[in-house]
C-alpha cells in the first residue's frame, strides 16, 4: 500500500485529460458524420492512457537515471528523484505498461476493423509501435529526441494528427477534410503546454545538458513562441468553426478562450519558474476544455 501513492506520482494523472483530447474531438466529428462506435471510443481512450502512463513512466526513468532530475528542478519532485521508487522498478513498470499498450492497440484494431480493411490494421499496428517509440525514447535510449530540441515536434504530430485524425479514422474508416483544423490547432495548445513546462525547467535543464525547445530560444523568445502556438491555436480553433459553421452551438467552444486570455497575460508576467508551473495544469485542463466544447458543439442540433 505505501507504494501506491509513488506510482500515482510517477504516473502524473493530471496529464491524463490532455492525452485524450484528441480523441474526444476525433470521436464527436466521426459521430457528426453519422459514424460512431462505443467500444472504438472505450478502446481508444485506454490505448491512449496507457501510452500517456507509459510516456510518463518513460521521463521519470529517463530524466531520473541522467540526473535530470535533481534539487534544481522545479515542480513536484519525480518518484526517482524523491526516492520512493527504484529505477529498477519503474523499469519494471515500464515493461508491464508495454503490455497493457500492446493488448488495448490490438483490441481498439479489431473493434474498428475486424477481419477486414487489413491495410488500416497494418496502419494502425505501425502507427502504434510507432507510439511505443516515441514514449519511450523522449529521455531514454542513448540519443533520446526530448534532450535534442525535438519534443515539440513529436507532441505536436502525436498530440494533434495522430490523435484527432486516427481517431477519426477508426470511426469513419476515411479521413475527412473536417478533422485538419481542430487536430491542427489542438496540436499547437499541446506543445504549448509542453513548452510551459520546459519555460519553467530552462535553467535546471540547460544545466543538466537536456536541450529542450526553450533552451535553445532562451526564456525572452521561449514565451515569445509560447504565445504564437495559444494565439495560433485559438485562431485556427475560430477558423474552423466559421468554415464548418453549421448552428450557434458551433461556437460553444469560444468559452474555454476566456481561460486562454487570461493564461497568456500570466505568462507574459511570469519570471520565476514557480509562476510558469502553476499554469500547467490551467493549460492542460482549458486544453481539455477546449476539445470537449469544440466536439460537442457539432452534437448539439
């Protein structure tokens, strides 16, 4: 009992929501279009847990083990770190969440497809290794790509395209020109939220050699970057729904730019890295929001 408290740390749940938002926006266009599977939706939202658990349980790994993590960092200290797990465990952690990934990928593959469309099954056995990789390597292996400036990059694609549009694609079992904006903007907010925390990690990262986006551009053009991607995000979010414009509810999602507003006039006053740490988890939740209200508001009739 007394090691549950450090796997929930290690497992960092308020990540969670984030992970699936994707796949809320994927799922409420699909449905819009008239193509909706329950057991897809299920499947996909435990898929994508599981890889967001395993992705953390990656970073504390990595980072922990590197000495990434130390007295430097801000935030709330990692399960290496403080001590109440082994490296080995979480290892071991790491092994058996690769499992659960595997089996849940496999089931979501069949509820979608079954026995037919063995392209998209071979699509999707790919794009799922591919998943595996890209948690795994963000700070392990010998050259992970989170400690050479490519972390962005990869949220970016996995957080917004594979999500939103994979998604989609096991629903409708096509890609519409529907999902390109809202995956596209939700993207932006999803590296935006990465960027946040590496705002706030700049000095502890840059001295421990983790070259992350933010290191390179310097904490004055890191917030500089950090604005484009909200601002884009929302303006691609307005964007879509004025082109798809259908009914009012389609504007529902406007109310989770009120949060937005107000997170982009904290960053631009944020100097010490506690202040950048407690807008992580206001972007990540209004991020949630945001997908939520954009999906819905196409339900809505």
């Amino acid at each position: 009992m007394k090691k549950i408290k450090p796997w929930l740390s290690a497992m960092r749940l308020r990540t969670l929501p984030l992970s699936v938002s994707g796949i809320i926006i994927g799922t409420c266009l699909a449905a819009y279009n008239g193509r909706f599977n329950i057991w897809v939706l299920i499947l996909a939202i435990i898929t994508t847990v599981s890889l967001q658990i395993l992705s953390n349980l990656a970073n504390d790994y990595g980072d922990g083990v590197r000495g990434t993590d130390n007295d430097d960092r801000q935030g709330p200290k990692r399960a290496i770190q403080s001590g109440e797990l082994t490296p080995e465990e979480v290892f071991e952690g790491i092994k058996k969440n690769i499992l659960v990934v595997i089996f849940s990928t496999l089931a979501l593959i069949y509820a979608a497809f079954g026995h037919t469309n063995f392209q998209y099954v071979l699509l999707f056995v790919f794009l799922g290794g591919l998943c595996v990789y890209a948690a795994l390597n963000y700070t392990m292996g010998d050259s992970p790509y989170g400690y050479r400036a490519l972390g962005d990059i990869f949220v970016f694609i996995f957080f917004g395209g594979v999500s939103v549009l994979g998604t989609y694609l096991l629903n409708v079992r096509t890609i519409d020109h529907i999902v390109y904006l809202p995956a596209t903007a939700l993207g932006l907010l999803s590296v935006g939220v990465l960027n946040l925390n590496n705002m706030r990690d700049i000095q502890s990262d840059e001295k421990a050699g983790k070259i992350t986006f933010a290191v390179k551009l310097g904490l004055k053009w890191a917030k500089r970057y950090h604005y484009f991607l909200i601002v884009s995000g929302m303006i691609i979010g307005l964007l879509f729904s004025i082109l798809y414009y259908v009914e009012p509810y389609n504007f529902i999602f406007l109310l989770s730019y009120i949060p937005l507003c107000i997170h982009i006039k904290k960053i631009y006053n944020a100097e010490k890295p506690q202040d950048f740490d407690s807008q992580l988890k206001i972007l990540a939740l209004t991020t949630f929001l945001f997908s939520i209200l954009l999906g819905v508001g196409y339900l809505l009739r």
